[in-house]
C-alpha cells in the first residue's frame, strides 16, 4: 500500500488543488476536516437524524466551495493592496462584498477572541472573552428561506410525519 493513498483507496493527491495566492501555497481544498463538518451537523440536527453518506459528501463540497469563494474574494483584495499576505480583516470585507453580513459580527468576535488567546501566550487556562453564547444569546435565527430550505430537506419528526417514509438517509429508514 502507497503512503499517499487515504482510506478507500483513493489517491487524494490527484484531486488536490490549492486555494489562496498564485504563489504556489495555500491550503488545498480536498483537506477540509469531514469529521469536523459532521460534528457540525450534528449539533444542529434533532438527537434521532442521521446523516446519508451523500450528504455528507455534499456538505463537505459547499463548505470546500465556500471556504474557496469567500477566500478567493479575499485574496483578491490582498492583491489589490499590493500584499502577499491575507489578513482577517480581508475575510470581513470579503463576507461583506459577497453579501455574508450576517457573518461578519460572529466572525470579528472570534478574531478579537483569537488575538486575545495570543496576547495571552496561547494560554488555554486563561479564560476567552468569546463564548458561544456570546455569540449567539439566543441561539440561531434564520431567515424565512432560510427556515424554507431547513424544512425542506429536514424531515419531520415521527409525530408530524403521518408515518410517511422519505427514503433519504433520515429517519425511521435508516
């Protein structure tokens, strides 16, 4: 067995391709954590759903696709400015230029938490101004398309379903 091949068999090395500045580095997209999107998905999903492999596998491409988006409008303000280096502040603009406003409060908060975490010495006991409830004191809000698009491909509870059966991944089926 080849040292570069993942499990599956697949050799990840062909299918990599980088994201960033043309300079040759960058983080390559195919390396994105899946475990970490699942645990992410999770949280968010009731106790009962699983999750499909398809989906899955599709979560992590939109991720990859809108870590390289947002990314890709980043380093062209890093260009723009005659710089070689994106800073976090390029990201903000960015989500803002691409109409992400919603997640530029939440990510400027993590940031200020991150700087204060290294101003600190990278001290884990120290405790961080930045809590998830700091975030979001209420837990996430959605937008009515939003709440549309959730409804539709989160199926209902057991109780709400009538006993339909949805054949995706989710549910009693699984």
């Amino acid at each position: 067995m080849g040292g570069n091949k993942k499990r599956g068999g697949t050799n990840m090395e062909a299918k990599k391709t980088v994201v960033g500045l043309d300079t040759g580095c960058g983080v390559t997209n195919t390396e994105l954590p899946m475990a970490n999107l699942i645990r992410l998905m999770k949280k968010v999903l009731p106790g009962k759903a699983k999750i499909g492999g398809t989906a899955k596998g599709l979560t992590h491409d939109c991720a990859v696709e809108f870590v390289g988006f947002v990314g890709d409008e980043a380093s062209e303000k890093a260009k723009a400015e005659h710089r070689r280096t994106i800073a976090p502040e390029d990201y903000l603009s960015s989500f803002g230029n691409l109409g992400f406003d919603r997640y530029i409060e939440p990510m400027q908060t993590y940031i200020n938490g991150y700087r204060e975490f290294e101003r600190s010495g990278g001290n884990r006991r120290v405790t961080s101004p930045m809590t998830p409830t700091s975030m979001m004191p209420e837990g996430p809000t959605f937008t009515n398309t939003e709440l549309q698009f959730l409804r539709s491909v989160i199926p209902l509870s057991d109780d709400e379903s009538n006993g339909y059966d949805y054949g995706y991944g989710y549910g009693k089926n699984m």
